[in-house]
C-alpha cells in the first residue's frame, strides 16, 4: 500500500528541527510531508526553555561550538523572516547571559570560557563590583563574580513553535499529524520512502527529525544511539523582579520570557519516556534558583512541565547521511535544538539539495558511533541538574 | 428592603464552619440561610490538608485542648452519619500521626507531649530501631525518634465539602452563593440580620462564619481580630511509596489522602488576602518532605495551592456570643477549621436552641480581646513553615 502521492522529501518529525528543515526545503521549492507521531511540536520543542546560548553552553572549541555559534548568528533574520512571513512574534531577544560563580571553584570554571576572546567573541568579566552595580541587590551577593555573554539569548519556544506551524503551511508542506513512522521503507541499500500504519510514504530522500524518538527503527544496520533525557522547567511570575538578561548558575538558569514571566531550568535525568515532574527537581530547582535570584522566594508559580531531549552518547546531534542512500538524520540535538534549528535546516537543506556532503557535518555523521570512538555520556545519572 | 422571608438563623459563610452548623441546626428544625461571598467552601475549608491532629498539634493542656479532643473524638460517628445521609465518601481515616525528630533538641520538644499520657490519651515513643521496623527505609534514616499518636486521622477535605453541600441540601438549608453580607443589621443593642448587597435578611440569630473574611463588618463595637493566613499545601502523587500514616517534621507534613495521593503542607504566612502559591514556599515545602520521606524526590508533582486560613491573635478560635443580643461567633478557627467542625456545630447549636452560654466556651469569647490579655501572636513573621 502506498498512501499518497509522492514526496521530495519525507521528514519523520513534527518539532522544532523537523520543521524548520519542511519550512527551508519548501522554501527551495521542494515538495515536503512531515510525518509527526503525536501533535506538531509539543514534545522537546514545546518544552525547552528557549535558551540560546552557543558560547556560554559550550565550553570547547571545536566543530559543534561552531556550529552553535553559526546558528546563532542566523537566528536574527530567520526570527525577523519567520515573523514577517506569518505574522506571529517568535519572542526572539538578544537578552545576554551572565553565568554566575560562587565560589574559587566555579570562578576558575568560567575563566575555561575566556579562550572565545581569541575568536573575537564578545564575552566580559565582571567581578562583584560589576554584578552589583548591574543588578544591585537583585543578584544574590554571595555569587563572586559572572561572566557576561552579550550575544546570547532567547526565544520564546511555543511562539516559535506556532510561528513555524504556520509558516510550513504557507508554504505548501503537508504535515500529518497522529502518524507515527513504523519504520524506514528500505531495499537494495536505497531508502524509498517511510512505513507508517496507514501505508507506505514514497520519497525521494527521508529524514529522521524524530528527536527522542529518532531511533524509532530497530532494524536499521546500525545503531542511533539516541535516548530520551528528561528536561524539568519551571514557569514562575516575577513581575517587576524578573531578570533582563539570563541568568546562570552552575545549578540551574532563570530565562525572562517577557512580562515577568521566567522559565527556570533544567534537570537531566535518564528516566526513560516519563515526562512527569518530580517534587525533587522541583524542590531543587527552586532553591537553586532562588539561592541565585533571591525574588524568587515570593514569586508565583505558574506551572511546571518536563520534556524529553534527544540525547546521544557524546552530547552532539547526529546529522547528515548514513550510508543509506536517501537516509539522512537531523537528530539528537540534546539541549540545543531551539538553537541549532536554523542551521541544522539550512546545512541538511543544501545536503539535499546540492547532493554533495558538506564537510562540516563529517563530525556528526551517525557512522561515528560504529567505530567506538565516542565519547562518555555527558550525563552522569538521574537528577543531575543542568 | 428585606430580602426573602425570615430566617431563624442567618450565617455568614459557607465554609466547613458555617455548613457544618446549618446542618446541625437544620437537623434541629430551625430554618437556615447561608451567606457566602462566592461559592460555599471554596477557600480554607477546600483549601486545607484534612489533618485531623489534636493531640500531636496542642502541646499545652487547656480549653482548646479539650475542644480538639472532644471534636476528634466526634468524627467517626459524624462522618459516618454524613455519608450514611448523602451517599458521600468523606475520605475519614484514623491513620494515626506520627512527629519525627531529627536531633537531640527536637527530640525533646516530643516529650513535651508526655504529659498527655496522665489524660489516658494513647501515645507511643518510637526510637529508631521502631521506626526502621515500621517504615522500613522509607522515612529518612536521619530521623532518631517519633512520638505516635495513633487516634489522629485524615479527612477528605474536597469530598467532605460536597458531602456537607448535600446535606444541607436535603435538610432544606437556603444557601446564598455570591451574595456578600455587608454588615450585620444592629439596632438598640440588638442583631436583627444581615445586609447584603441585595438587601437585608432578617433572622432571630445571626452566625458569623466568615472564615477569613470573619472581620468584615468593621462598625462593630468591637474588633474582630481576625486576618488571613496563607497556608500553601503540594498534591504528591506517591504511589505505592505513600505514607500509610501522616508523617511529621518539625518542618512538614506529608497527609495520605488514597490512592498514593499524599497532600503536603504548609506554611503559615501572613500575606494578606493573595492566594497565591510562591516559588520559595514550594521550594521549601518540597525539599523538607523529601529530607522526611526520600520518596518524595521521585514522587510526581501533581498541583499545588494556598488557602486562607483565619488567624487570631492567640491562635484560637473565636466562639459564642459577643455582648450584642442576636449575634454570635464562630470564627478564626486557623488551621484548625476542619477538626474542630464538629464541636463548634454543636456547642454553638446548643447555644442558639439551648439559649444558656455553654460554660466551656467562655475562653473563646471575643470579649477577651478587649482585656488586651491576649497572647503573642502563633505566627511569628512571613515563610514560617508549620
């Protein structure tokens, strides 16, 4: 059975990468379906924090730092393009992030950041004179000193989320939603297309986007190591107390979303696909981010929610081909999907398009974990906070 | 404008108070009115945990002591009688109580209860090999001693709520949702009803029962000190790692309400009239279960919220009659509202049908705050836990 007519492109996928890659291929005219298992965007995507933070994340230079820093970059006009294209604000603001330290300990941690000068990225130290003189007693003055990224920041993830919905229908993108992949249509060493319940999706190329649920089929030749990481946020209303830039601790973030609302986070746990919120990291974030920002003790809680991250052993998403012709991965984006959305859409969009592999995917291939190369898990055990 | 016809007892508030006595005073024949400001139990009574502590919450022997205790010893058959008369779970429990020490000074502060035992109350010390017998690991290692009372209870406070609203129905009580009493209707020394926004109801006794709401009539002759308390309580869902007793910290409470639902509470705040529920108390309510009850951490967050509990100077209620013919009290029943629902329904039914004060009410008479003999305040600032 084959439903349908046939696609350019098939994305196994509804979130936020899933459908920015819909969004940039319909763009370059291509006819695209997006296979989504549930509703569009309501797993990671709907549930991240929207932090955008490359320089203050990553603390090693290396291929996936620049990666983030080149998403970053692109994030201004693809909001102000998403925005102007539907209508709908994407909460895009270039709020900087100060990551605070409490001690020599953590002091010294930040100056392992201070190596991004030399890139020419823009970073400052502030000691606490500085902080003070900043956020007055706003900051808790037990945090010793902070280092100030003044290019990151944030968008708000479900205007996002909305805004991309909108902008994939616009264009032309067929999304089906409640249609789960069952597995990739493969013969002869050639993807054709997807296996769903309902039938057979012919394709010329498909993409696994399906963040958590990337390694959905088990009968591929080799593995996807990706797993779901839960992710605990907390939305608080601190009125006139929020914070204007983001606010960062060893242990936990406050994000300002505007209008004094302020998403906390996050944990990282290995619990498997439960998206519960637990009392323990909700106990521990607030006191973490209340140690940080002391207005937090009177804030109002909003709600709080967890979401699955797709993580991978070594920390780094899982993008290009595989060996498989037509079988392409826009996967396992951990913390950072939000942020690498636009270039991971545009980088798998011109793999697509131009046929050749760019050479700065070589390092997220998913070919790399057959060699047994890969790093150690970066995370460490359940409730580690993050 | 008199408003409808005459009551024999007008009360103001629809709160477990205020219900539990036009039950009574229907079941006695007398024709009752409830006026409540929104809708009937909606806030302490909804709000509270349904502790059911007499013993383990008055450490001192006394009036209020004694009321706890007689009220306590009431529930059963009252309860029963409730649901034998509405087809209504009330969620009753005598699961027994028991207050856990952590050190050598908490530990102390349980022999204060001792002397109970003179009063042929049952109590049990539990040291630590007892407490690993009984709980297994489950509560915190840390915890050195407990003192058991195994005659303290839980109630449902949500089904009790619409147990009681359907009795008073069937006992053709009128309840006035979202109608507001204004003042109460004084001439020459006497109580002739309430004014509403609606008009005046005439009544041979009016109650008031306003809960926190108790001091709304500010051209009395004298004060009613009552204000609001905010106490802010976490639904857990535990599972099968549920406290089959209640569980208490000098810090926390974790009250097993079925099913793994365990309610923990609370804070005693002093914030005037907001009803909200803070990120610190949260925080702070979360982390001192999980040091009580490990599985806490694990446990799933389900909702949280505060009530308004009516708080007195001397931490006690507020009961009979005040000097103006017609008008009584029953009122700033703090945390107690629930527990002491029984007693104050019938001692204040004895008083309107019987016409003699009852003796042992004269310690909670509002005259006694016109003495200035009342004591400290129980509420020693903001974000005090209890």
């Amino acid at each position: 059975v084959t439903s349908g007519r046939a696609a350019d492109v098939a994305i196994v996928g509804g979130g936020v990468i899933g459908l920015a890659l819909a969004r940039e291929l319909a763009g370059r005219g291509r006819r695209v379906v997006v296979l989504e298992r549930g509703e569009t965007a309501q797993e990671a995507s709907w549930a991240a924090a929207g932090l955008l933070s490359a320089q203050s994340d990553v603390g090693v230079p290396g291929a996936f730092f620049d990666l983030a820093i080149e998403s970053r970059a692109l994030y201004p006009a693809w909001a102000s393009d998403l925005e102007a294209e539907t209508g709908e604000a994407v909460g895009y603001r270039a709020t900087g992030l100060v990551r605070c330290a409490f001690d020599a300990g953590e002091s010294e941690a930040l100056r392992g950041f201070l190596w991004q000068r030399e890139r020419g990225l823009p970073l400052e130290w502030w000691d606490a004179p500085v902080l003070a003189a900043r956020f007055g007693g706003a900051l808790s003055p037990d945090v010793r000193s902070g280092l100030f990224f003044p290019e990151e920041g944030v968008v708000d993830p479900r205007k996002l989320t909305r805004a991309r919905g909108v902008s994939v229908r616009v264009r032309g993108v067929e999304v089906r939603s409640r249609t789960a992949a069952r597995r990739f249509w493969i013969e002869d060493g050639r993807c054709l297309g997807v296996e769903t319940e309902g039938g057979r999706l012919a394709a010329d190329a498909v993409v696994d986007a399906a963040g958590a649920w990337a390694a959905f089929d088990r009968e591929l030749p080799f593995a996807v190591p990706v797993e779901p990481v839960r992710g605990q946020i907390v939305e608080l209303d601190l009125g006139g107390s929020a914070p204007d830039t983001v606010v960062h601790s060893e242990a936990v973030y406050l994000a300002p979303q505007g209008g004094g609302r302020v998403l906390v986070g996050s944990t990282l746990e290995r619990a498997g696909f439960a998206r519960v919120v637990t009392a323990g990291a909700l106990g521990a974030l607030l006191e973490s981010a209340a140690r940080l920002w002391p207005a937090v003790r009177t804030a109002r809680f909003v709600t709080a929610w967890a979401g699955l991250r797709p993580g991978t052993p070594d920390g780094l998403p899982i993008l290009g081909d595989c060996g498989i012709r037509g079988l392409y991965f826009a996967a396992g984006h951990f913390r950072n999907g939000i942020l690498l959305a636009p270039v991971t859409a545009r980088k798998i969009a011109d793999l697509l398009t131009g046929g050749a592999a760019s050479p700065d995917l070589a390092s997220f291939r998913v070919g790399r974990f057959r060699s047994g190369r890969a790093g150690p898990s970066p995370v460490s055990g359940p409730g580690v906070f993050r």
